[in-house]
C-alpha cells in the first residue's frame, strides 16, 4: 500500500469506527464483541483499500463487510450460546434518562431475532438505510428485506409487550406494519 493510500484508509478509520462501532454493538448486543467484529470487518476494509476507496461510498462496503462478517459468526456460533445482558456490562455508562428501561428493553428484544433479521431491523431502522441498501448489503431482494423488516417488527413487539411495542413508532418515509 502507498503511504498516500495508508493515510487515507487511517482518516476512513479515524472518522467512521464510532459510526460502525454503533452498528457493531446494535448487531452483537455486546462491546467486546462489537470491538472485534469492527476490528474483522476493519481488517477486511484495508485489504481491499486500493478497490474501496475508488468506490461512490466506502462506508457503504466497510457497512456491508460488516454485517456480513456478524452473519457469519451468528451462524457459526452453537445454538447454546447467548451473549450476556447489557446490565452485565459495567463498562457501559448508566443514564438517568427515563427511556434507559426502554432502551434496554429494545436492546434485549433485539438480540432474540435471528440474525439476518437482526441485520436488517438495525440496517433499515438504526443505521437509517433504504431497502435498495439493505438489499444489497444483505445480497437479498427488496421484497424480502421488506418481509423480513415486517416480521421482524412483529417479532419485537410481541417481545416488547403490548405496554412497550407502541414505542415502536413508524419512520414516515419507511413501509412499517
């Protein structure tokens, strides 16, 4: 790699790991976890720099290398296996915020979709994607991003219970149930 190249690709790193640390940890539901899918995908990203930063959006493929990565580990990972609970974690900040419970709620709600689901819920909805995005991140069609989006929702909100699933408010430009 060019030093020209490698400056790029540590700026690219310098300016965009919080935005796809935050990816991560909606993915995984754990830090660590989120630090080493980010360091994987990093890792992939700086392997093909040369390719990537000629690209419209390199974020857009550092994103999909993501998810893609946190796909394959879920279905590598055995069945037993389950993360650990957000309120384990004492590295995460505590806030007196009155929708921390919420929060945290939706947080466990997600990690229980499977994890393409997962991929989507947080593509579509957290990170703010279109489906064409997602769809393309995924290798899936428009149609079932938008199916699976559906289920997903619903799945959440009966995890989330009738009191809670009403936080689940719609986007006004996304197709929702």
């Amino acid at each position: 790699m060019r030093p020209g190249e490698q400056a790029e690709f540590e700026d690219f790193v310098r300016t965009r790991s919080s935005e796809l640390l935050r990816a991560a940890w909606l993915l995984t539901g754990d830090r660590t976890a989120a630090e080493d899918l980010l360091q994987e995908a990093l890792v992939r990203v700086f392997t093909r720099w040369r390719q990537v930063r000629r690209a419209d959006n390199p974020i857009a493929y550092a994103r999909t290398v993501l998810v893609r990565r946190y796909i394959d580990g879920a279905r590598r990972r055995s069945s037993g296996e389950r993360p650990g609970l957000l309120d384990d974690d004492p590295r995460l900040p505590r806030s007196a915020e009155p929708d921390v419970a919420l929060r945290q709620t939706l947080v466990a709600a997600v990690r229980e979709l499977a994890p393409v689901d997962r991929a989507v819920v947080v593509q579509r909805y957290l990170l703010d994607q279109d489906v064409a995005g997602v769809a393309a991140d995924l290798g899936l069609s428009g149609q079932a991003v938008r199916s699976r989006s559906t289920r997903a929702l619903a799945r959440l909100r009966h995890l989330m219970g009738p009191e809670l699933a009403g936080a689940l408010s719609t986007h006004p430009d996304k197709e929702m149930p």
